[in-house]
C-alpha cells in the first residue's frame, strides 16, 4: 500500500508549540481527519481535503482515515495536546485491530505534540518536577467507581496529579466529586492550578489552596494541577512560581 496514516499532536494551541515535524506532515498531507475545531486550526490550501467531525465519533473517524490510507491518499489525523494522551491515537489502534487484515499493512505514524500538562506545568514552574501521573475526569469510557479508585491511589502514592477533562456542562458533578476526595484525604494547603486554554489569546492560570477550589473554576478547556504534599509556592510580585523539588526527604 503506498498510502500513510500520521496521528499528530497539535500542542496546546499556539501555532508556534506545533512541533517542525508535525508541521511537515501537514504540509505533505491530502486528507486532514479530525474533531471540528482541530482541523480548523490547519489552513486550508489547493489539493487538502478537510474531513472534520463531531466529538464521541473516534472510532468511525479512526477508521475512515484507515480507509482513506488504504486508498494509496497521505492522511494525517489531528489531535490537540499529544495524540497519545487522551486523544486519537488509541482510537487509531483501536480501529486497527478490530479492521481489515490490510489496515495493519498500513505505513501508520504517531507524531508527538505538547499535552495540556506539560504547556500548563511550564507555565506555573516546575509542579511536575518529581513522580506524576495523569487522570481522565470523564467518565464517558469508564465507570466513575475506577475514577475514583486511580485518584484515591494517586493521592495515596503522593503524585503529582493532573487531570485532565475535569469538568463538563452534560457531567458538572464529576470535579466536584473528585474536590471533595481531595478534601477528604489532603491537607487543605495542597496546591491547585487551574490552567484554562494555556498558549492561546484566553489562557488564564490560577494558583489556589484545595481549601479555596471550586467546581466552578474548571470547564472542558482546563487542566487542573494538583501538587503532591511536597509542591512549594514562591510568592513574588508577579505571578507566584510553583514547584515539586527533585528529592523526596527520606
């Protein structure tokens, strides 16, 4: 088969966080594939083709740009953040195995991006500086009984956290379900940053106290920070510098 499938990471939303490597795919492309407000960020140029969809749809759109590649066209599908971290990736593979024998003859790609975490932590300092990990809020392809156990566990193990989806209009209870986990388990100076629409013209950052978080300060375009019980706060003129120190006392 001459066609190719790249799966790209569009980085959080400035066009300058998008990799060179990336940019070259999206360049060579005929066919961009991906949710509605991602293929709008690719400019539109003579000979691409734009197949944009709506959310909830990964499966179908993983497999019409397999069918696509199959068809000998240079398909990228598009994701926000990193295409492997709670993005289209999986989806991708997901289609794969389940699809035709031929599809997995397929040249298939996976181009790295910067996930919302890592624009998010650089912004605030270093909160990941030591162990982290992340969680999915949304419990649209989990129950939220495993939510709540990763989030307990993780809180147990002392992470660093990020959650990612925290908050939506159709399930505004989830975060709030997850603060008062929090509040059950962690001191109420455990540190908090909600970092909204990071490197684009709406970025806004907050630094908070779990003690002052609220369910209202989180929406879909949010990632929420949670420092482990070592994270520091530098507090200075301008906004205050966050950090987990690299050693855990022993």
């Amino acid at each position: 088969m001459s066609g190719t499938l790249v799966i790209a990471g569009l980085g959080p939303g400035d066009d300058a966080l998008v990799t060179p490597e990336v940019s070259a795919e999206l360049a060579a492309a005929t066919d961009i594939v991906g949710y509605i407000p991602y293929v709008a960020r690719v400019a539109d140029r003579p000979g691409l083709v734009k197949h944009a969809s709506d959310n909830r749809v990964e499966i179908d759109r993983a497999q019409h740009a397999l069918s696509l590649a199959a068809e000998g066209r240079r398909v990228v599908v598009v994701s926000s953040g990193d295409p492997g971290v709670f993005a289209m990736a999986s989806a991708v593979f997901e289609a794969v195995e389940a699809g035709p024998r031929q599809w997995r003859d397929l040249d298939i790609r996976v181009l790295p991006g910067i996930t919302a975490m890592l624009a998010a932590a650089a912004r605030a300092g270093a909160p990941l500086g030591h162990d982290f990990c992340a969680i999915n809020l949304s419990d649209n392809l989990k129950p939220w009984a495993v939510i709540e156990k990763r989030l307990r566990l993780a809180v147990e193990a002392d992470f660093a956290i990020a959650l990612y989806n925290p908050r939506s209009t159709a399930r505004p209870e989830g975060f709030a379900r997850a603060l008062d986990l929090l509040r059950q388990t962690c001191a109420p100076d455990r540190v908090m940053i909600f970092a909204r629409a990071v490197s684009t013209p709406e970025e806004a950052l907050r630094v908070v106290p779990l003690s002052e978080a609220a369910p209202e300060m989180a929406d879909m375009r949010t990632v929420v920070l949670i420092g482990s019980s070592a994270t520091r706060v530098i507090a200075r003129d301008g906004p205050p510098l966050v950090y987990t120190p690299r050693s855990v006392p022993v």
